[in-house]
C-alpha cells in the first residue's frame, strides 16, 4: 500500500501483510506529523490521509487489549507501530534530478535517504554519491534478482578483498584487479559482490555475512581499511574504501551487529558462498548447484591447466587479462629454459627442471587458491 502523509505528501510503501487487519498509526520522517493507516477503509491505491491530532489514537503494545471506540457497539481495531517506513521519493525529488538512472531501478529494495546523504550544503552532487550511483548501476540487476521478500539495501560502498598469497605470490596488481566488490549492507545482511575494476558489470564470486555472525567491524587507519571479525571462522579484509564511505559502512553495521531485533541466522544462511545463479547459500566444494543444477568450474581443473601452461588456468576461471600477460610470460620462460639446455654444461637440465617447476607450480597453486574463492559458472 502506498501512503502519502497529508502534511507535506511525503509518500510511502508499506507491505501490506504488515498492516493486514489491523490500524497502524506512524510519525512522518520529514514533517514529523502523525497519522493513521486503515486497511480497512484505504484502498491499495495512493491515498493521502491528514495528520492525526488526536489524543485517542495512541499507539499501543500488542501485550495491551484493543481500545474501545466510544461507540460501544463496535470495538476499535487495535492501533500497531509498525517498523520504519520508507519514504517513496517523488519523481521531481533534487537527488533524481543529479542522478536520473536512479529512476529506473526498482526502488521498493532501495532506502534512498539512508544511501544517498546530502552534503553540508545540502547537494546531493557530491564524490560519494556519484560513486555509489556507478556501483548501484553495475550490481542492480544481480541485486534485484537476489534479495529476499522486504529485503532493502541501506548502505552501498566499494573495496578491494585483500588476499596476502595473492599479492606477493600471484602477479600483484593484476591478481588484485580481480578482487574489486561491491559491498551492499541490507536490513538482514551484508552481500560482496565481485565486480571489475572499473565498476562497469558484475564478474564471478558472490558472498554474504549476516549481521548475526559478526562479533564486530572495525575501520582501519590506513587505505580506508574495514575489517569484518566473525564470531566463528577467519575475518574479512576491503582495502581502498574511501575513509568517508569506510566510516558509514562500518556505523551502519555496528547498530545492526548490536541490535536486540537482528535475530540469529536460519542454518542455510550461515552459509558464505553463494550460487551465481539462483543465488542460494552454499556449502564449501561443490560441483554443481543441488537447487538449480548448474554446473561450476573446477579449481582442480584449473591448478592442472596452469601447471601445464601458465596463464591457461586463469583463462579457464575467466580471468583473460592476467591469464594473456602469464601466457606470454610463460613463452618468456620457455625461451630462457631452451637457452640454459642448448648451453648445456653439468646442472643445465637440473635448472630447467627447477626454472619450470617454480614458474609453473606456483602459477598453479594460485590459480587453484582463486579458484576456490567461491563459485564461478561453468557456462556464464
């Protein structure tokens, strides 16, 4: 049901199996007015209903009986404070008139006042929005096929998963151009979504942490660093967030990690990796997805391609760039093995054994750690 505050026509969605049967009386977020909500008088069509002044509609506990009307032949409903409204904002709202894409994303997952602040001045043009308009444009798609029912992102930020083998034992940069996501704070809990480096589309991993599993979050000094400590298992590390992002992220999840109402997990949702196609929770080391039954690439498969060649097991994985610069690193490798063997000399083979082993064994060995960071599809 659509609702429109009769003071100052503020419009907002509330679900109707929150309301159903029952009067609901909420305050206006903007002009602060009360008013009254009848299910049984409004239709599901926008109505605007007039600030109510009254002293007998007061809200009441469910502990509390029915309050009744003084026309005592007819009880009046009981009157419930229902959860946060979420403001519709109008189309001729200033932050759509800065960012018009925002009109054709599905705003019913989307709190806009909580994501997008204005500034000092009271603009909404500013570096933080801007940004968070680029990744809300690259990852609402996934996002709106992903959430559950009433689910609604209240924080979007960006980073860069920090993966220490990665870095010094992969090719640095390039390995981490990978491992760019989106970092998307619902209500219920906190969704990574693997995006490329110029946060244009989404790429390969998907992971979520309810807020429920997390014993705390801290901001870094450096790099605009969050750290995510779960209570069970080894912690999460996003580099290269802006600081001011870093700072609202990690408050917004504070309240939710500390909040009495963030109930405790179902079994399946404690689950971090998620399949890239139906999007459910799933266990570690699949081969394919036991609800939608795709198939998933093998790290395996991957290792061995890349101990054969450097540079093919990548390609397999999707990662083409660094996947192309290994190849051509690999021919580099090549070359220099054939110089030692045509050299020849004692030791000649024993060193091309052992040149091809490292070069090799450790592309491998990476490419079987990013394949096993979570589930890519098998046939995008």
């Amino acid at each position: 049901m659509k609702v429109a505050c009769g003071n100052c026509k503020t419009v907002y969605n509330i679900s109707d199996d929150k309301i159903a049967g029952k009067k609901v009386i909420a305050r206006c977020k903007v002009c602060g007015k009360r008013f009254v909500v009848n299910p049984d008088q409004n239709s599901k069509e926008e109505v605007l209903i007039s600030p109510d002044t009254s002293s007998n509609d007061q809200p009441i506990s469910p502990s509390q009986p029915s309050v009744k009307s003084k026309d005592t032949s007819k009880p009046q409903q009981a009157i419930s404070k229902p959860e946060k409204l979420i403001p519709s904002l109008s189309d001729d709202h200033q932050l759509f008139t800065d960012y018009p894409t925002l009109k054709i994303h599905k705003a019913e997952i989307y709190d806009f006042e909580e994501i997008f602040k204005p500034n000092k001045k009271g603009n909404f043009k500013h570096a933080n929005n801007k940004l968070k308009v680029k990744i809300l444009d690259a990852v609402s798609d996934t996002l709106h096929r992903m959430l559950n029912k009433d689910e609604k992102v209240m924080r979007i930020a960006k980073g860069l998963a920090y993966y220490p083998a990665e870095l010094f034992f992969g090719n640095g940069y390039l390995t981490m151009m990978y491992n760019h996501y989106a970092i998307i704070c619902t209500d219920r809990r906190i969704i990574f979504i693997n995006i490329n480096s110029r946060v244009k589309k989404v790429t390969h991993y998907l992971f979520q942490l309810p807020y429920n599993e997390l014993k705390n979050v801290k901001k870094g000094w450096l790099f605009g660093r969050i750290i995510f400590n779960r209570k069970k298992g080894a912690r999460k590390i996003f580099n290269s967030i802006k600081r001011s992002l870093a700072k609202e992220t990690a408050e917004y999840i504070t309240t939710k990690i500390n909040s009495p109402s963030t109930s405790p997990s179902k079994a399946d949702t404690s689950l971090e990796d998620l399949c890239p196609s139906c999007f459910v929770s799933l266990q570690k080391n699949l081969i394919d997805c036991p609800k939608c039954k795709v198939d998933f690439k093998s790290p395996v498969k991957a290792a061995l391609r890349s101990l054969l060649l450097p540079g093919l097991g990548d390609i397999y994985l999707g990662h083409k760039l660094i996947g192309t610069f290994e190849l051509f690193g690999a021919l580099f490798v090549w070359f220099i093995v054939g110089s030692i063997l045509m050299e020849g000399g004692n030791g000649s083979l024993v060193t091309a054994i052992f040149i091809l082993f490292m070069v090799n064994g450790v592309d491998g060995m990476m490419t079987y750690f990013m394949g096993k960071k979570g589930y890519i599809l098998e046939k995008a």
